[in-house]
DNA sequence: ACAAACTATTTGACTTGTCAAATTGTTTCG
DNA sequence: CGAAACAATTTGACAAGTCAAATAGTTTGT
C-alpha cells in the first residue's frame, strides 16, 4: 500500500492522536453534562469515586498512578472532596505520609443514584459496537498505552 | 455471558471511558514532552496547525468544529499565535466576521521540522498494530464517537 | 427598508490540568 | 545514631479547557 500520497488524504495511522483527542473532548462533554443533570459531581470527582471500585482505601499515589492523573490536582480535589464530606481520610499508621481514603456514606448515596445512568451511558457508547470488535479494540487501547510510555523519539 | 458479577471485576464495555481518559493522559504527556524538547510548541499550538492539513484557510468555527474545541480557548489561542507570528488572519471579503487562517512560513517551518518526530511517534503508537485492527479499532471509535454526542438518558 | 432571528467571534469568570519546587516523613547505610 | 537518599503529599504559578453572556455582522420575512 502507498503511504505517500499527493491527495491531501492521511493515512490513517497518522490520525491516532487526533482522533482519540477530539472523541475525548466529546466524551468529557457528555459525561460533564450527565452528571450535572443528575446530581451535583463534576467529571473527575465521578472518577475519583469510581476509582475505589479498584482499589479500595487507596492512596493519592495509588488513585493518580490508576488514572494517570497529577498528583498537586488530585492532591487539590481530594481536600475539597474531604471538605464536601464525599471522601475520609485515615493516616497509615505505620507510615504517617499516606492517607488512605474512603467513600463517605454520602458518597456512597450520590455513587449508587448516579450508577444506573453512568451504566447506560457506557452501554450506549458501545452498543452498535460487537463483542469481537470491543475486544481488538480494548487490545489496542492496551498497545497504544503502553507506546504512549515511550520518550525518545530521536 | 453472566455481566452481574461479584468478583469486583467489571466487564469491559463499563471501563470504556476510563481507558480512553487514562490513555489521553499519557498520550498529551508523550506529545507535550516531544514537542517542548523539539520545538518551542505547545500541543494545542501543534493541533491547531495540523487541522491546515485538513481545512485550508480555516475559519476559528471550522476548526472549532474539526478539533471539536472550545470557540473561546480557540479564539484566545489563535489570538496569541498571531502574535507569535504563526498564524495570519485574513478578513473574508463576504462575510467581514470571519477570518480565514493560514499558517505563516514560521509555521511552516516548524511544522517541517517537527513533522518527522510527530510522525514517527503517530508510527511507533500503532507499531504493534495490525492493518486489520488498526481498521477495527478505527471503527469503534467512530461509533463511540457518534455515540457520544447522544444525551437523553433517562 | 428594517426589525427579528441567526451566525461568527470575543470576553469574563471559573475549573481542570501541568510542572516544578517545597514540605514532611521514612529508609538506608556508614 | 545521624546524614543522605527516598517517598508521599502539598503548594505555587501558570496553561488549557469550559460555559455563558456580550459583541459585531448577516440573513430573512414582511
């Protein structure tokens, strides 16, 4: 197949990050909005709830390393995610640096009233899409990432 | 296939969003980290003068629409790229509201040198990707993507 | 012609995301 | 033990992203 092309028209390969960039800002749209429909969270207070379905009594450093997310914002969040009563804070006792975290029954409320249409909403991205096709996608969402790791290009 | 489990295992289709937010992070970690050590560019900077190999003498609207983006980050963003001398506006002689956008030969130039680091990386992200499910995954996105701009769940 | 409805862009106020340096606590090892 | 190296978290400064309202220019219908 030719890559070099004189039409204007890019290989696909070329279109990875601009594709995944523009379907992020789409999602990030449609999640902001649901949730602000439905209750009062923002997106990345959602997912900093949703993170405890993984790890329970996480740490920052466990929840930011899940999620790929900064440390000084996550840092930021959970102290007013502590102040809105959404999160508990409990000092490691063998190392007073970590703080593990948990979900107050507040939270835990606001998770289980959002849930069914967090759920839907998964479903329904995904509906026309088979299971064979989830799983290659899944599969290269899994090579892109760990690409995306990669540092020198030279 | 039994979807309610208790194994605190999800099945794939509920972390769709949550594997496509933790890859775009890494993914604006890689392109920013090339980019700085490269150029003096900003990823933005650099998105926004890709879209030219899409539209020529795009509109903010046009690109707005292309990248999916924030009229007002954009009109901000286009504002200092004139500045810097990336962009020239031009006034669109029927319609005195919108300005068409080129690139200068700064940009050009920068997007020369660039061009073959961001390529290679666009490369090295799908190198262990087949044409097959390079397609497919192609394909799921599109989905997720028209998906996405669903937003009536009830 | 001209007001109402539209459309493109800009601006303001605010939240989220990034990066680096500072702070606080822990471990390692001479 | 005690200093250096490490690790977890916080803070500061600033860039990017969001949302709504304002501004400026154009089209439509009468």
């Amino acid at each position: 197949m030719n890559t070099q092309n004189t039409s204007g028209i890019r290989p696909l390969s070329s279109m990875v990050t601009f594709r995944l960039a523009r379907l992020q800002s789409s999602l990030n749209a449609q999640g902001t909005a649901l949730l602000k429909s439905k209750s009062g969270l923002s997106l990345v207070e959602w997912r900093i709830m949703q993170s405890f379905r993984m790890l329970e009594n996480a740490s920052l450093t466990e929840i930011a390393d899940l999620m790929q997310m900064d440390k000084g914002q996550l840092s930021r969040k959970i102290k007013s995610m502590i102040e809105k009563g959404l999160l508990r804070a409990e000092t490691d006792k063998d190392d007073q640096r970590v703080h593990h975290l948990t979900l107050t029954k507040k939270a835990e409320k606001l998770r289980s009233q959002m849930l069914p249409f967090m759920e839907a909403r998964q479903k329904h991205l995904v509906e026309d899409v088979s299971d064979e096709e989830l799983k290659v996608f899944f599969g290269v969402l899994q090579k892109i990432e760990a690409a995306s790791k990669f540092r020198d290009f030279e």
